[in-house]
C-alpha cells in the first residue's frame, strides 16, 4: 500500500511538473512574440535611457568616492543626488507642509505638493523615504520617455523618436531625472498629457495636466496649450466646440487645489508667492534675472560666475533660439506654444539660476534635435559634447555645489 501510494505521488508530480513547464513555455513563448513586436528602435531607446542612467549614477558615484576617499555606503549611493531642494521634497513627504512661520520648514509650502505625496504613498518604511523618493523620480522618468517616444513617433518617424530620446537622455541637465525632484513625474505628466490630447483623449489630457499643476507652477501652462491643440483639431471653428474642452480647464484646477493646501496651512491661499518673494528673492522681473546673471558671469569667481552667470544666460539664449527654430519648421502649434510659455516663464523671474533646468522641460526641443540632426557624424558629435557637459555638471551636483 504504501509502495502504492509513493508511485500515485511520484505520477502527480510528474503531471504537475508537466503542467508547469507547459504554462511556463507558453508564457516564455508570449514573451518574446511581444519582445519581437517592439520596433527595433524602440529598443535601441529603452538601452540609451538605461545606458545614460547608468553613466549619470556612476559620475555620481565616482566623484562621491574620490571627494570622501572611501567607497559609498548603500545608504550615500541612495543620497547621491539627495541635493538642494530634494531634502525638502522628502521632508514634506515625510511630515508634511508647517504652519509654525517660525520654523524653516514653513518655507516648503513654496513647493507642490504632488510629488511628495507619490513618495509618501510608495514608502512602506520612513526609514527608506530617500529610496522612495529615487524610486518614483526614476520610474516616472521612465514613462516621460516612453511618452516621448510615442509622440515624436506619432508626429514624424521612428528615427526622430529615437532622436529625441537620445538627446533627452544625455542633455546636459538630465541629471535631474535621475535625482530627488519634479523633473521625472512633471515630464511624465506633461508629454503624456500632450500625447492624449492628440489623440483626442482629452479626459486623459486633462486629468494628466491637474496633477501636472499640482505638481510644479509650469503645470498650469496645459490650460492654453491644451486649449490651443483642441481648437487646432476643430479647425479653429467655435461652432464646433463641445463639451470635451472642459477637460483643458483641468490644469486651473489643480493650481486651484494648490491654492487650497496653502490656504489650509497658512490661512493664505497666496503665501506661496510672499515665501518665493521674500525667503529666495525671486519675484516677476525678468529684467533683474538678466541683469544679475550678467553680473554673476562677469565678476564672480568659478564655479559661480559659470553655473549663476554664463549657463542661464546660455541655456535662455538657446531656449529662445529653439522657439525661433520650431516656428521655421513649421512645428504643431501646441508645441511652438508650449515652448514659448515655457521659456517666458523660466526667464521671467529675477533669479534666472535655474533656468537650464526649466529650458530641458521645453521637449519639443528634442523633435527639432531630431528633425535637424540628420548626418551620423553630427549625431555623435552632439550626443558626445553633450554627455559630456552632463557628466561635467552632475560631478557638480554630487558635490553639492550650485548646478541649477
């Protein structure tokens, strides 16, 4: 009986381990069919994202160990980037926006609060909020990529999608959507936003571009890009118009809900702007923006006179020139309209120090680098001084000097 009773059980194995096998081939089989229907360039985007991720992690990891002299703990290799205002992004997930005006923490209500409302959701442990915190920059960048492909591919080809992606990933800024900040979740939100809208998903465009303005005042620029793309798609006939134009009203609410936070908080709805104004001295004036990178550039000493002075007043230029350039193209209106927006607001303030980082949020700069960029001797020649100079500037940020 009990030889019996081995042989059924040694049978049912072997049928289970059939089965098994069976399921897992079948699933092996449908992987690579998917693997197989990925456009080659598609791929080639997926290894330049993760090939340029990895060089930024290793500068950062490189420079942190040759300035302390030792190999970085776990916990540093988390904290490369934690730099700036990424501390203050994670203190809000972590205990929220203050009322007391008597802490320095008061001062984080100037920052939205999207972001660190993603980290607090993704922390299983506050003791690993910084991990969290790289985590949901990094996954979120990933999906402005993917976004970005989609687009550029949808709007030209895939050799302009594969262009665009390619110089995203090594502009000199990109450092910035490996670390801490807005940049990965405000890049997702925005290019996916645009994309929905045309496809004429505008329940999707609008929802993407609320939390888009809950998550950096830049946000708030989808309500008249998207506004401008719907009547674009009607011809520009008001006759036409439905109720689906709504959805390009969401971005204002999502300032609106801002507002509120702030109101909560603080008993302002506006406290916000007297905290920019008053705790960094940065008001509407872009002619002090100007003026003071000039200064910063001609008298300051390095590495200030290049990342204050000479880099925003550079990176402003280009901006301006990629404008120029997307209407000489012929660019979709949505997207010469975005870029403007984008550039007057990042130069519009009088601290123009982090204008080459706000100048990267302007991407349809990488489908004219994609349009314009033809000969593979110029591709390389431009991918090679641009990682460059974005190795050079996250050293800088590893180091926790000023890099915008």
């Amino acid at each position: 009986m009990d030889e019996r009773w081995f042989i059924e059980q040694l049978n049912f194995a072997n049928r289970a381990s059939s089965v098994v096998q069976a399921v897992a081939e079948k699933i092996t089989d449908r992987i690579n069919k998917a693997i197989q229907k990925i456009p080659r360039s598609a791929k080639l985007a997926i290894l330049i994202v993760v090939s340029a991720k990895m060089l930024v992690f290793a500068v950062g990891y490189i420079v942190t160990c040759l300035n302390t002299g030792s190999y970085p703990s776990s916990t540093a290799v988390v904290d490369l980037f934690n730099r700036w205002d990424a501390p203050h992004y994670i203190d809000i997930a972590r205990n929220w926006y203050v009322s007391d005006p008597t802490l320095d923490a008061y001062n984080f209500i100037a920052f939205f609060p999207f972001y660190p409302v993603l980290i607090r959701l993704f922390t299983f442990d506050l003791n690993h909020i910084n991990l969290s915190a790289v985590i949901v920059s990094n996954a979120c960048s990933l999906i402005a990529f993917f976004y970005l492909y989609k687009l550029a591919r949808l709007e030209f080809n895939e050799g302009v999608a594969l262009k665009a992606v390619l110089f995203l990933s090594v502009f000199p800024t990109a450092y910035f959507l490996s670390a801490p900040y807005t940049e990965g979740l405000f890049f997702a939100l925005v290019i996916a936003s645009v994309y929905y809208a045309r496809l004429g998903k505008w329940r999707f465009a609008g929802l993407l571009g609320f939390f888009a303005a809950l998550t950096r005042l830049f946000g708030l620029l989808l309500f008249p890009v998207l506004l401008v793309e719907y009547f674009h798609q009607k011809g520009w006939k008001p006759r036409k118009t439905d109720l689906s134009v709504l959805s390009a009203f969401l971005p204002l609410a999502g300032l609106l809900v801002y507002l509120g936070v702030n109101y909560q908080v603080t008993g302002n709805p506006f406290t916000f702007m007297t905290i920019q104004a008053v705790h960094w001295g940065t008001r509407l004036d872009p002619w002090s923006g100007l003026n003071g990178a000039f200064g910063w550039a001609t008298t300051a000493s390095y590495p200030d006179n290049l990342t204050v002075g000479m880099a925003p007043i550079a990176f402003a230029t280009f901006g301006l020139l990629m404008v120029a350039v997307g209407i000489w193209k012929r660019l979709r209106p949505v997207y010469i309209v975005y870029m403007f927006l984008s550039w007057a607001l990042a130069v519009s303030t009088s601290w123009w120090i982090s204008v080459p980082r706000y100048v990267m949020a302007m991407f349809p700069i990488f489908f004219l680098f994609g349009l314009l960029m033809r000969r593979k001797e110029i591709i390389i020649f431009g991918t090679v001084v641009s990682g460059v100079l974005l190795c050079y500037f996250t050293a800088f940020f590893t180091l926790g000097w000023w890099a915008f």
